[in-house]
C-alpha cells in the first residue's frame, strides 16, 4: 500500500467513513507493515482500537501506549513509553469502540439543538427589534420627516436616470451592432 493510500485510510478511520473490511485491511497493513514516523501515533491509536484475538498481546500494549498518550494530554505532559514486558492495567480507563450510529445519531441531535437555539435567538432578536421600531418615533418634527423624504426620493431619481442612461447606452451599442451585421450582410450579396 503507497502512503497516499494509507494516509487516505487512515483519515477515513478516524472519521468513521471505512467499511468493517477497510478497517480490517488497514489494521492488518499496520500491525505487519511498518510506516513514516509521522503516521507512528495513528498506527498505535488504530491499533489500539482495532479487534483481534490473535494480537491480544500486542493490543494491550497498544492499548497502554494509547492510554498513556490520552493521559499525557490530559496533564499536558509528553507520553511516558510504558515497558513492553509489562502488562497494562486495562481497567483504569477502558475504552470500547462505539458503533457509528451512535455517533452519528449524537452529531445529528447536536446539530438539531444548535440549530433550534440558532433559530430561537435569531426570532427573539428579530421581535425585540420591531418592537425596538414600533415604540420609537424616528422623527422628532414633521420638517424632519418631509427632508427624509424628500432626500429618499432624490436618490430614488437618481438611480433611476442612472437606469435610463444606462439603457440608452445599450441600447446604442445594439444598435451599432445591428447595422454594423446589416451592412456586412448587404457587402456579401
């Protein structure tokens, strides 16, 4: 298997995307093959994880590499390598492999909640505002208004020639265009 591969599998692995026979190909490839330095830790997580009578032994070791990691990163220390003769004391802090669905259904119910808090802050900001708008007078004198007004309507008008130069312009250049073909057209006969 080439690294790009088995990067590939590796980011599949840890976002839960692989099928049960990808898992065990890659868990097979890592417990018999070696890898680049960097993809070390993920070997050992994975290896951790994955289930095999055959390679108890080695997955307790894992296992406690794993563990001491987790524990490194919980007290913000570097992982103590735990010796290989010894056996890991697996109760401590056991993990055990959660289905997928699981974990998807926990994603879906978090995204369901973010969202209907979303929702609900975005409708409560939005009444608190025409609220806001509805109990306050936007102006104090009737000259204030008319001048709004007037100001309002002076941009209007001034999008709207804006618009109509604009149309006219296009409508010159069609125009340019269409006798330009015409006497193209009138050249050819």
């Amino acid at each position: 298997m080439d690294n790009t591969k088995l990067r590939t599998m590796i980011e599949s692995f840890f976002e839960a995307t692989l099928t049960a026979n990808e898992e065990r190909e890659l868990c097979c490839y890592l417990r018999n093959n070696d890898v680049p330095a960097e993809l070390h830790k993920d070997k050992e997580a994975i290896l951790a994880l994955c289930s095999d009578e055959s390679v108890e032994a080695s997955s307790a070791e894992a296992f406690a590499r794993v563990e001491a990691m987790i524990d490194a990163l919980e007290t913000e220390q570097q992982p103590q390598p735990t010796e290989t003769h010894q056996m890991p004391n697996i109760e401590k802090g056991k993990i055990r492999k959660i289905p997928r669905y699981v974990w998807q259904g926990v994603a879906a119910a978090a995204v369901f909640i973010l969202c209907f808090f979303i929702l609900t802050n975005i409708e409560q900001e939005q009444t608190s505002e025409h609220i806001a708008m509805v109990e306050e007078d936007t102006f104090d004198t009737p000259e204030e208004a008319f001048e709004c007004t007037k100001e309002s309507f002076e941009f209007v008008l001034l999008a709207v020639n804006s618009a109509n130069r604009s149309r006219r312009e296009i409508n010159d250049v069609i125009e340019q265009s269409i006798n330009a073909l015409n006497k193209k057209e009138n050249s050819n006969k």
